[in-house]
C-alpha cells in the first residue's frame, strides 16, 4: 500500500524544502514527542514535512484498509474529524470517488498542507468546540484523532453519521481500550458492527492481552533513510471499530492473529460470535486447507 503518486511528488517537493538533515532530526523530535506526550519543538515546516514522509503513508493505509469492510455502503458524503493532512480523506476518495469530503481540523499548518491534496476542492471545517453538534455526513470518519480529542466524543461522532462511523486507534493496549470503550457505548446506542466483530457479543479479549491489526506499508527510499530502515516496508499495526445504523451481515468469524503455516497444518486463532477459537485445518480437508492457506490476519473465515 502506498500514497497516490501525485501526493507522493508534493511530500517529496516539501521534504527537499527543509534538506535530509533537518529532515531527520525533525522525525526524531516528532517520534519523541509523540511518544512523551507533548508538542514538538519544532517549526511548522519542520513539523509538517516529518509527518508528511514517517505518519502520513501509514494512517492512508491503515484508513484504506478498514474502508474496504464498508465498500458497497451508499456512501455520499463523507465527514474526516481530527484530518490531519488528510489521510483518511484520501483513501476514502479511492473508494468512494464521487462523495463530497469535509474534512475538520483544528491545525491550521495541517489543514494548509491537506489542502494541497485535494486541487478539485474539498470542505474544511476548524474543529467545533466540545459541545457543539458535528453536521451530519453519510460516513464519518475519527482516524488516530479521539486519542486526542477524548473517549466520549464518540457520541458526536455517531450523531453525526447518518450510515456509518469508523473509528481507528494505535494498535497498542491503550489505544486497544479505548476502541473497547467506544465499542461499548455504540452497541448500548443500538449501533449495528460492521467489523472487526463478528457480532454483538461482549468482547473475549481479556488483559493485557489486546485486539489490533497491520496494514502493509511500502516505504519510500526517503522514508527508509530517516527511519535508518533496511526493508522497502513497514506494518501499521491499529485497533479499529466499524459501525452502521442499519442491520449488516456480520462475518462468520475474524482472523485476529497471523496463520500459524506448518508442514499440513495451519493453525487459525479467531473470534467468533461464541468466543474466541482456534481452527485447526489439515490437508485432509482439501478445499478447506485450500481456502485456509489463502487466509491472512484480520481477515474472514
């Protein structure tokens, strides 16, 4: 998975403005201050170029990849809180080409940069204050931003989507619970799983383990110099939540762990609508070793 090459060229164009060395002693401040909690020391170029090469590629992928789980939704509008530089939006008009995008950020160095993104226009609200009511959209969409915004925004979020809401989060223990929380008060709210749920059910993962997915990021040869990478990718692991207003089909069962592949054997970890269960498919079963060996973590069986 990687950026459209048009936005590629405009995050190559910003990272030649500031040169490779303050380039990278940019991404290792951001990589800090993400990691401490705290604003980065940094000059808005600075701060926006690091993102743009070491974030930005992975919060498009992580996004596109959850948006396939809503693909055939009749999806008009689109509604992408906390945007960023425009991540989600973008992956959201690889599936959903014709939708009118509104992206809200508060940001304006951010907002600026998304801008760029999207030469055929696109809305940009700055974020409303905490009480006030998100206009309605078809789909929206909150991607590594209710982390920063808090737990109980969701309800906004879910006022606000007249079809579906995603919600994705660092696949990470903390990021994990917060997923839960909000899974949680949308069931309560009479939303309907759309994934990564098979169902309705109370979630079975029990502490300290945790719930969290990758998507497969291909890394620029920029982007493998400053994270002093060897390998032309990386995985985005995210904890996500996909819900809808109407009744959806939910899947049969979800891969929560990569195939465990040994000689005639292949050893599935899932959770189903009964708990969590481990497959066991040998060569015996010929088409179901077959369709076994074409399955990969976070997907359906």
């Amino acid at each position: 998975m990687q950026l459209p090459n048009p936005v590629r060229r405009v995050i190559e164009e910003r990272a030649d403005e500031i040169g490779f060395s303050a380039l990278a002693r940019a991404a290792d401040e951001l990589s800090a201050a993400y990691r401490e909690s705290r604003k980065p020391r940094l000059t808005d170029n600075e701060r926006i170029a690091a993102y743009l090469v070491t974030r930005m590629p992975a919060t498009y992928a992580a996004v596109h990849k959850v948006l396939f789980e809503l693909h055939d939704l009749p999806i008009a509008t689109v509604l992408d809180v906390g945007a960023g530089t425009g991540a989600a939006s973008l992956a959201a008009r690889q599936y959903f080409p014709q939708a009118e995008i509104t992206m809200v950020e508060r940001d304006s160095a951010m907002a600026d940069s998304a801008r760029l993104f999207f030469p055929g226009g696109v809305g940009l609200l700055a974020c409303p204050a905490r009480e006030a009511r998100l206009p309605g959209h078809d789909l929206v969409i909150a991607s590594y931003s209710v982390g920063e915004m808090g737990a109980s925004v969701w309800k906004r979020l879910w006022e606000a989507a007249r079809v579906a809401l995603i919600v994705i989060e660092p696949g990470t223990p903390r990021g994990f619970d917060l997923i839960r929380t909000i899974r949680t008060g949308l069931i309560d709210a009479g939303a309907h799983i759309i994934a990564p749920c098979p169902g309705a059910m109370p979630c079975p993962i029990v502490t300290p383990d945790w719930c969290h997915f990758a998507a497969r990021v291909e890394r620029s040869s920029l982007h493998r110099r400053i994270k002093h990478g060897e390998l032309g990718y990386e995985d985005e692991k995210f904890s996500y939540i996909a819900a809808a207003r109407q009744t959806v089909t939910p899947t049969p069962a979800r891969i929560i762990r990569h195939p465990q592949i040994q000689p005639g054997l292949i050893v599935l970890e899932t959770c189903t609508t009964s708990g969590l269960r481990t497959e066991r498919v040998t060569k015996r079963d010929r088409d179901a070793f077959r369709k076994a060996r074409r399955a990969v973590w976070g997907g359906t069986v």
